[in-house]
C-alpha cells in the first residue's frame, strides 16, 4: 500500500518542482493543511475518498503552486500587499470556489486571508465589488486577471447577449485562468444558471469550436471515443475525399491550387447523389488514384534528410496510400465493410477543439475512467485499445476539456468517483439573487427610461417574491414544490421581448409570466401566483382575452379537427400550449388519466397543418427508439436507420413522448440539449449534430408520479427545460357540454349522467365504493356511457342499463352494486330487474355475434353466468371497446373465448390462398418456373419476359391474369430481398391480430410490468393506433387496427401470490367486467351431468344410465361443497369439476365407475393438497368422505 504524502515530502516535492517557491513553501502547505481541516469539522463523517466532503488533494495544492510561480516571487521572502492579493485569488479558486455551501466557502476565504495577511474585508464578500473587465484586442482577449490568445478571430456575433452579472463574469474568469493553465474544469450548480452557456460564451468570444456531449446512463465507451461501424460504399468514399483534401491542403499551397480544389468540391456534390442511388464510386476511386499518382511524383522530389516538418505530410500519405488500395481491393460496393470510426472527443483531442461533457455524473463510472489518461495535465495521452492501437494520441495544445453537472440532491443525479473529480478544478456556479445582478439581467430585455426601470423593480420583486412562496405554500400539479431558476425567468422574457410588438407590453408580461410562474401549479397555488402577476407586475389590471388563432401560424392543412370540443378550460390550455409553440419551447403536460392531455396536442397539430408523431415510453425504453439503430437493407448490408426522433428533429414534426416518467430517467437526460435554447440533437453513432428544424415541437405526457404506479419522479432540472403545464380533471359543468357535443346525445342525458358521476364519487369519500383499485369512475367511463346510446338505444331505461353494466359489473361486491343500482334508479326514474338485464340476447347483427354458434364444446355450457358474460362482452365487442375480465382463477375467463379467437384466425388466410392456387395454375402452363431460392433471380428474369410477351399478345392472358401475374412478381422480388438479408422484422401477434382482425386475448395481463403495457396505450385509445418505432425504416410506420379486431385481457384479482393490479390509467381504458366464480350447486351439476351425458353416450340414455350418472355427478357435487366449506385455502372451481369429469369419462371403462371417481379427485385435488407429515391424514380424511358404493 502506498501512503500518503507527509509535510516533509510536500516540502521535497514543491522545492524541486517549483524552486521559486522555496521560501515560501512552508506557508504554502500550512495553508493547504489548514483548508483541509476546515472541510473536515464542516462535514460530518469527512472522509479523503469522499468526492462531495470538500477534501482537496494534493493535486490541487500543486496548482496552486503553478499558477503563482509565475507571479515574481523576491529572494527575500518578502511578499507586497498585491502579491499576497493575487495568491490569495488564486488560493480561493483552487481550494474554497468548489464548496456549494456560500457560509463555507466564506470560512475558507477567511481562513486563507489571515494565513497571508490581509484584510479581512477582503473575504468579506462572495464575489468582490469590482467585476472583471472583459476586453478585446488584436491578439487575444482578456478577462480580468487573465488574457487567452485568439484560436480564430471571431466572425460572428454571439447568438445570444451575454449578461454580464457579477457571479457569472468571476466564474468567467476562474474558467478562462483554468484554460490558461490547461486545467480541467467541472462546473456543478443548479438547473438554468448558465453554466454551460459561460462555457459556450467564451468558446465563442475565442472563436474555438466547442462540442457538447450530453452523458446518460447509456453512454458508452464508443460514444466518445469511436468505434467499429458497417460502413456503405458511400461513407468510405467521402472519407476517403476528405482525407485526399485535408492531406492536399496540408502539403501544397492553397492560393496556388485554390481552382483545383474548387473543382473537386463541385465533382463531388454533383456526383453525391448519384453516389446515394447506386452506391457506385468507382470513377471517384480511379480518380483518387490518379491524383494519388500525381502527388507520389511530387513528393519524390523532397530528400530523406528533410526536416520532420517535411516528413510528416511524406507519412500521411503513405498511410492514405495504403488505406485508399485496401478499399480499391474490397470493392466496398459489393461486400460489407466495418470500419473504426473515430469519436468527437478523439477528433477534439487531436485537432485542438474544445469538449463540453454536460450531465457527466449520469454517466457509467467505467466510461469515464476510459478517459482519466487525459485529465493529467497538457502531458495527458490516450491510447484507442479499441481499435488495436499500440501507439498513443497526444493532446494537442489548444485542446481542453470541461464537464458540467447538478448536484447529487436529486433524482437520478449521483457524485463523481473521487478518483475522477479531484482531477477536476471544481467551481459551484450560484442562482443569483441580489437586486442588483437580478435588475441587470432583467434590463437586457428591456429599453432604457425611468418607465423601464420601475418594470425592472416590478420584476426582480416579483422573482424574489416567487422563489419565496415556491419554497412555503406553491405545489405543482404532482404536490411537489415547483422548480424557478434563471431559466425560467430568462425564458418569461425573452417571451415578453419577442411577443410585445403583436400583442403589446401588458398582455405580453403577463402571457410570458404566467407560462413559466403559473401553468404548472394546481389551482390554488395557480390562483395566488396569478394575483402576485396581478399586483406586482400590472399594477391590479388584468389585460384582454387574444383568440387562439393569433398565437398560431396559418394552416397548411384543410383545418379538420374532427368532433374536439372546446370548453372554457380547454380553451385555457390551448392558449397556453400556443404560447409555448409560439416560441418552439419543448411543452410538458401532466395530470390524471383521461383528462385530454394527447389530445390537446393532436388538435393543436391538426389545425396548424404539423405532422403528428407518438411515441410509447415504457421501462425498458431505450435511446436507440428515440435516435435509431443499426438495421440490415433490401441487400443485407447493415445500414443505419434513423430513429422517430431524429427524422422528427430533422423534417420540422410535432412529437409527443407519451408517458414520460415511465421512461429511464438517464435515457431522457441525454436530451437535454435538445430542451435549451441551442435545440439541437448529437447522434453518436453518425457522429452528427443536428440542428433541429424550425418547425419542430417536443411534447411530453405524464401522469403524476405520486398517484400512479410505476411512474418515477423526475429531476428538478430535467423538468425545468420544459414549459410545464397542469391539465387538471375535466369540470363537471364541462363534461355534460362535451358529452352532448361529442357524442351527440340529448343535453338532459347529459346532465343525468354527469349527476350520477358526481353522486357516485360522494359514495366514494364516505363508504369508499369506488376507491382505489376497486374502481374508479373518470370521464372514459362517461364517454363509452354516451357511445353506447347510439348503438343500443337512448331512452332513460336503455341509459340506466348500461350505466349498470359498465359501472356496476365491474364491482366485486354486492352491496357496491346495489348502491350503484340505487343511484341509476334515482337519477333515470327506472327501476331495474337485475334477474331479466341478460335474458335478452342482442342478434341484431350475427357477423359480430360473440354467442353465435356456442355450445360449450370447450368445457363450458350456456349456464347463468357464461351467459352474463358473453352478453357483457358482445355488447364491447359492437363498439370494439377493450375488455377486460377480472375473476378468480378457474372460472372460464380464458376458455370460453378460445374458439372465437381460432374460428377467426382460419376464417381470415383461407381465400387468398384458394386465388393464389388458381394462378399458379395458369402460370405453370405457360412457363417453366423454378422453386429453387437460388434461382430467384433467373425466375424474377422469367417473369419479365413473360409479362412483356403477355402485353405483346403473344400469351393469351386476360387483364385481371396480368395484373395478378405482375403482382406476384413484386412479390417474388420482395420475398428475394428478404431472403437475402441477415435480420428481418417479424410482426408480433398483437400487430398480427391489428392488420388481419383477430381477437387478440391477453393472458394474465397483471403479471406482466405496468410500464410495459403502457405501450399498448395508443391501442387501447379510440384510435386503436400503433407506432412501430422498435422496426426502424424511411418512414415510421403506424398500424391501424383492422375494423374487427378486438382485444380481450384477463387477470386475477390482487393481493394472492405476487398478483397485483394494473395502474388506473391502463385499468380505465379498459372496460372491466368482474367475473364471479361458479358457487351455485345447481349449474354446477348441470355442468357436470350435461358434459358426461355428451360424451359419455351418443344418442339418447336409458333411464337406469340416467340415474346411474345423476348419483355420480351428486357424489362430485356433495363434495365440492363439503370441501370448500372447510376453507382450507384451496377452493375447488370449474375447472377442476370439468377435469375430474375428463378424467372419469376417459378411464370409467377401464377402472370401474369407483375407482375412476377416487382416482379423478386424487388428480385434480388430493395428491397436490399437502406436502407435509400429516399428508396421509388429510388424504384419508377427504377420500371418506366420498360415496364410493354409490
């Protein structure tokens, strides 16, 4: 084991390596040793290893060293008064700028100010009083203490005014004295203050190209650093162009060959196309090789003792030499190629460039060890392993790396490994609050005048006034304290600025403010905050209502919106979403199920003429859904397939990420740059940047994480890139209006409905009828309510029927039905006879009969209950409304749908193989076709010829024979290009079942993850709807659900080994049906006695049979009942009546009518019942029980 440096060996080292500082080096490490003992009484259970504790290394001590050698030190020992003052600065921004505690920072900074003698004033203050002054020269530019020279002189303006407050111009300077000493620099702070923008600022104020990274918990090793790819005949040319031009420039004179460059660029554009249809560039390789030629000569002429200068060039062509005959050798054109493509940080690393790693805390620990070499200083190397590199890749001197991350208080975030942060200089960027920084800010947004200036006081008061009641009584629409920062101020304003002109000052302030200040907050909290808007920025004046229409562009489409109804509070939530897209800022909508949250979007997007894109998050969502993924082409290469979000981000698509809290939080961390201000989306495994067309919107649904099952909380900042906005329940006084509108039913139905929802819901808070998951009525319930009167019928009698099938049947308790009974009865002035609701079976239309032609040929007969429930099912089955089947285990749930679901499977495929068959006739008696699937390609050639000679009417064929003669050619053509590539897609059953009409049943759909099955959302929505984002291709492809097809779930009830219930937002779009196990002896022998009398005898039964059979199935009946009196947490059900009878009808002949009876219970009961000593006991009990002389 290695121990760590004692005061003597500090002492050695700082005299060798720094032998200016020898007078001063005692000094030097008391004040070192004495910063360590601060952090160590202000944290509790301090430990060296732990990266959050305030320990600083003895690294940090060596650059405090280096950066004050260089200020003149005398030979004296003696220090002036602005000596100790620069190390002093120095000092604080080593040791005391990384504590996130201001109180202990200022113990720090007064700490090192009595240690080297000065004032104590001067630790008085955070950030001293005098800012630094940024100033531009011809050479470099400089910051305060520090001047960095020019990269490139900067062209462009900055995109966005830099405020020059006093905490971000110090944190500027500390940045720009890290660059100066090639230090790594890890900037930590809270969601919106800046810290990637001061980073972004001074790249730019540089003109030094800066790339942004943004970790998650799925970045990897070859995100950065690069990796092996499938490589098309396009890629290889055009890196192998660039490499040509970067070499050519390189080594030749530019002015001198300026037309010849020219030239190439425009051959290759013009040619670029072509290169993406045929993928053929070998006169651009013969080219290459020509030139290749040509330089060869001209390179002969330099000596072999040439300088290395000279030499280098002479190298990179040999390389290219060689990599330019390799590709003429493989023919990239025909074969697959896999070629190591460097990472942007490597490209970064050897070109001078600077890297941003953002939200590096998210990233896997082993990841960030792979670059840990490049952190050591300037002398930092880095060798690729990956690629089979032996030799290392130096830094290049312009080349810095920065990281920026939120502190390890939130969800999802975590500390760096302390191995890799104490090779940081770490600085903790602060929320400003001061007036003055706040009234600076605040002034870049507005003109100059005393009128002005009294707004910008109006502001800042408001700001303060905002954080202090997020902090005391405000809650958002999940109860949790809402999120304002600098962003949300910054964004308020830049909204106000922009949108002024079109809708003047007043409404403008208070659109812009209440966006960021108030549309995310339930209703009180809403309330109090609009009042604060009110009085603090309007001065009690509320400004006029603007239609919708003026916040939106014109339409491109036919402006359809099907039957969306507008109420007061939709329209509340439309004028906030058109504000936001206003300003193209990312729009998160959270509130309960069925509250209209996708809906408001689709009707946004419809009216506006915007491509309306969804995706399904779930668990398990992972970044290649949203970005895209390697898939193989109609030729079997392996090409890459862009991803929904990325062809979003690109052609200008509105999409909405539905459900979003289901999804990992790391993965949607790495989207975070795509929410800022830069709008833009890195694509590792192209190694691109895309900016993000204008057009483009992100939407985001959840519900809230706290009243939902499986939803995760998100992180403070994650959350505040987004425009939050609440979408509350739907108000009662709203829904009979959408209800009448939407559904078009009479306005007094309406009400009564909407009345019986209420009375319902005071059941619920006092005897809790509807809580929880016993059932939860929402405004989807009133819906399919209102649907079924148009089907079924809309007088008060038809309204209360099936009010009680969908509201009472789901229950599983009488008495909750009963009080959902009384409250119809009251409202529809009916009187229900429960008995008669299922004697009449609906006919009306046999094709969609679920009971047509069921006789009980898998187990189960038309007893009371089957009958209940085929009807309740048939009547969902009319509207295709999702149903779903709660019971115990063994009561028919499952098998009494199993020949439905069989009977349409061999009903669907049977014609069009009959059409297939008769065509193939009249093919083969034309032409000799072979079957062999390596003689495709001569068939396909077969084919043509025929088709052509059949148009020439050499082949006597009709126009229906053609057509179905040159579809099976496409077809062929279509099976050959599968046949030749290495993955296909294959559909799944439900996309199966959704394109050929199927009943699709759903097994215990309970035991599989919530959050998996939210992806059948957009299924189960009335659109019946799917995204196949996981298939990839040009297009993202979406399957609607044939006209037939039909979904069916089922599950046992909750709470019995490991069986659970579905979250209420999956639960309510179902409609549930509870199905109630078979207690009542009478079915129950009917079951039996009419099961053995069918096949056990064909035809009719002699009396005696008869009698001999009832004595049988009473013995199994007294039974059932004798057993499940004894509760002996095994029950017996039909299931296990159906195979005890099986069991009796296969062996009775063989064993005698005794033996088969006692060997039927042992199979079905008695050898599974107990496993412990007293066994035999239990067994010997039941079986003498048993009539066996009957």
């Amino acid at each position: 084991m290695v121990p760590p440096l004692d005061n003597k060996d500090l002492q050695e080292i700082l005299k060798v390596r720094y032998p200016d500082l020898e007078l001063y080096v005692n000094q030097l490490i008391e004040t070192f040793e004495r910063v360590n003992n601060i952090s160590m009484l202000q944290f509790v259970g301090f430990h060296p290893g732990n990266s959050s504790s305030g320990y600083c290394p003895c690294r940090d001590l060596l650059k405090w060293c280096k950066r004050i050698a260089d200020l003149g030190f005398s030979r004296d020992g003696s220090l002036s008064e602005n000596q100790c003052f620069w190390v002093y600065k120095e000092a604080v921004d080593i040791f005391a700028s990384s504590s996130s505690s201001i109180k202990n920072r200022l113990s720090v900074m007064k700490e090192i100010a009595e240690l080297w003698k000065l004032p104590v004033s001067a630790a008085e203050t955070l950030y001293p009083l005098a800012k630094p002054i940024i100033k531009d020269s011809i050479t470099c530019l400089r910051i305060g203490r520090v001047s960095l020279e020019y990269t490139e002189k900067p062209l462009q303006q900055h995109k966005r005014p830099f405020v020059e407050i006093r905490s971000s111009l110090h944190v500027l300077e500390q940045i720009a004295c890290s660059v100066k000493y090639n230090e790594p620099v890890l900037l930590v702070g809270e969601t919106g203050t800046g810290k990637t923008t001061i980073v972004q600022n001074l790249a730019l104020r540089l003109g030094q190209k800066l790339t942004v990274f943004n970790l998650s918990q799925q970045s990897d090793v070859a995100d950065l650093l690069g990796g092996f790819k499938p490589m098309d005949a396009q890629s290889v040319y055009l890196s192998l162009y660039k490499e040509f031009k970067e070499l050519f420039t390189k080594t030749f004179p530019v002015k001198n060959n300026g037309g010849f460059i020219t030239y190439l660029h425009e051959y290759i554009e013009i040619h670029r196309k072509k290169f993406l249809i045929d993928k053929n560039g070998e006169h651009l390789l013969k080219g290459l090789e020509g030139l290749q030629i040509a330089v060869r000569k001209s390179l002969k002429l330099i000596q072999p003792g040439s300088s290395k200068k000279r030499k280098r060039p002479i190298q990179s062509w040999e390389r290219f030499d060689i990599k330019l005959h390799n590709v003429c050798q493989s023919n990239p054109s025909s074969t697959m190629m896999f070629s190591f493509v460097e990472g942007s940080f490597v490209t970064a690393l050897r070109k001078g460039e600077w890297i941003l790693l953002d939200e590096v805390n998210l990233a896997p620990p082993e990841t960030l060890q792979r670059i840990v070499g490049v952190l050591e200083g300037e002398h930092g190397v880095l060798c690729l392993a990956e690629r089979g590199d032996t030799d290392y890749i130096h830094r290049h001197p312009n080349f810095r790396i920065f990281a920026c991350m939120n502190p390890a208080t939130d969800a999802g975030k975590r500390d760096l490994p302390f191995s890799l942060r104490s090779r940081f200089t770490e600085y903790f960027v602060d929320d400003v609050l001061n007036d003055e920084d706040l009234s600076l800010f605040i002034s870049q947004f507005i003109s100059s005048g005393y009128m002005d200036q009294q707004l910008v006081n109006k502001i800042v008061s408001f700001y303060k006034e905002a954080k202090l009641e997020s902090e005391e009584r405000l809650q958002d629409g999940a109860n949790q304290k809402p999120q304002y920062s600098l962003r949300s101020l910054y964004r308020a304003l830049e909204y106000m600025q922009k949108a002024e002109r079109k809708f003047g000052l007043q409404k403008a302030l208070y659109d812009g403010f209440n966006m960021f200040f108030v549309s995310l907050l339930d209703g009180s909290s809403a309330e109090i905050m609009r009042k604060k808007i009110s009085s603090l920025l309007l001065g009690g004046h509320m400004p006029p209502h603007v239609h919708l229409s003026r916040y939106l562009e014109k339409s491109k489409s036919d402006g359809s919106s099907g039957n969306y109804v507008q109420t007061k509070s939709v329209q509340e939530h439309l004028g906030n979403l058109a504000r936001a897209v206003l300003m193209r800022y990312p729009i998160l909508l959270q509130g309960p199920t069925s509250s209209g949250k996708t809906s408001l979007v689709r009707y946004l997007a419809a009216i506006t003429g915007h491509d309306f894109v969804r995706i399904n998050n779930h668990e398990h969502t992972d970044l290649q859904e949203y970005l895209g993924s390697y898939i193989t082409d109609t030729t079997g290469k392996l090409v890459f397939n862009e991803g929904v979000l990325v062809k979003a981000v690109r052609n200008g698509h509105w999409i909405v990420l539905d459900e979003l809290n289901l999804a990992p939080s790391d993965v949607l961390e790495a989207l975070n740059r795509l929410l800022d201000d830069n709008r833009e989306l890195f694509v590792p495994e192209l190694q691109e940047r895309i900016q993000a067309h204008p057009n483009f919107m992100l939407f985001a649904t959840q519900n809230p994480p706290t009243l939902y099952g499986g939803r995760k909380m998100l992180s403070r900042a994650f959350r505040n890139r987004f425009v939050e906005i609440h979408v509350g329940e739907i108000p009662d006084n709203e829904l009979s209006k959408i209800l009448e509108d939407r559904c078009k039913i009479y306005v007094g139905h309406a009400e009564k409905m909407v009345e019986v929802m209420k009375d319902l819901r005071l059941h619920r808070q006092s005897s809790r009828v509807f809580a929880g998951k016993h059932g939860f009525i929402t405004p989807r319930d009133l819906f399919r309510w209102a649907d079924r009167t148009q089907r079924f019928g809309n007088s008060n009698e038809d309204l209360a029927k099936d009010g009680y099938y969908l509201l009472a049947e789901r229950l599983r308790d009488e008495d909750e039905k009963s009080v959902v009974q009384e409250i119809l009865e009251k409202y529809f002035r009916v009187k229900l006879n429960i008995k008669s609701l299922y004697e009449q079976i609906s006919c009306r239309d046999n094709s969609s009969n679920l009971l047509v032609g069921f006789g009980g040929s898998d187990g189960l007969e038309r007893y009371e209950l089957v009958v209940r429930l085929y009807f309740l099912v048939e009547r969902c089955y009319n509207l295709r409304e999702p149903v779903l089947l709660v019971g115990e285990t063994g009561g028919g749930k499952t098998t009494g749908f199993r020949p439905t679901r069989e009977r349409s499977a061999l009903i669907s495929g049977y014609k069009e193989i009959i059409e297939k068959l008769k065509l193939k006739t009249c093919t083969y008696s034309h032409m000799d076709l072979s079957s062999d699937i390596n003689a495709a390609s001569s068939t396909l050639d077969r084919l043509s010829v025929m088709i052509r000679k059949c148009k020439e009417g050499q082949v006597c064929l009709d126009r229906e024979e053609l057509k179905d003669l040159e579809q099976i050619k496409c077809d062929l053509n279509g099976l050959h290009q599968k046949w030749q590539s290495i993955f296909v897609w294959q559909d799944g059953p439900l996309v199966e079942a959704m394109r050929d009409g199927d009943l699709f049943l759903v097994d215990e759909i309970s035991l599989a993850d919530d959050s998996v099955l939210e992806r059948l959302n957009s299924v189960l929505e009335p659109e019946r709807m799917l995204s196949l984002a996981e298939k990839g291709g040009t297009d993202l492809e979406k399957v609607t659900a044939h006209s037939n097809f039909f979904v069916l779930a089922t599950m046992n009830p909750g709470g019995d080994y490991g069986k659970k219930e579905l979250s209420p937002a999956l639960r309510n779009r179902f409609t549930e049906i509870w199905v109630p196990p078979v207690n009542d002896l009478d079915e129950l022998q009917g079951i039996a006695l009419k099961r053995i009398s069918k096949f056990k005898v064909t035809g009719s039964l002699c009396p005696e049979c008869q009698e001999r059979l009832s004595l049988i199935v009473d013995a199994m009946i007294r039974f059932f009942e004798w057993f499940n009196n004894l509760h002996p947490g095994r029950m017996l059900t039909v299931r296990d009546l159906i195979s005890w009878v099986d069991f009796f009808i296969t062996m009775e002949t063989s064993l005698g009518p005794e033996h088969a009876l006692l060997h039927g219970i042992f199979l079905v009961l008695l050898d599974g019942l107990s496993l412990g000593p007293n066994k035999g006991n239990v067994q010997v009990e039941n079986i003498g029980f048993l009539p066996l002389g009957a």
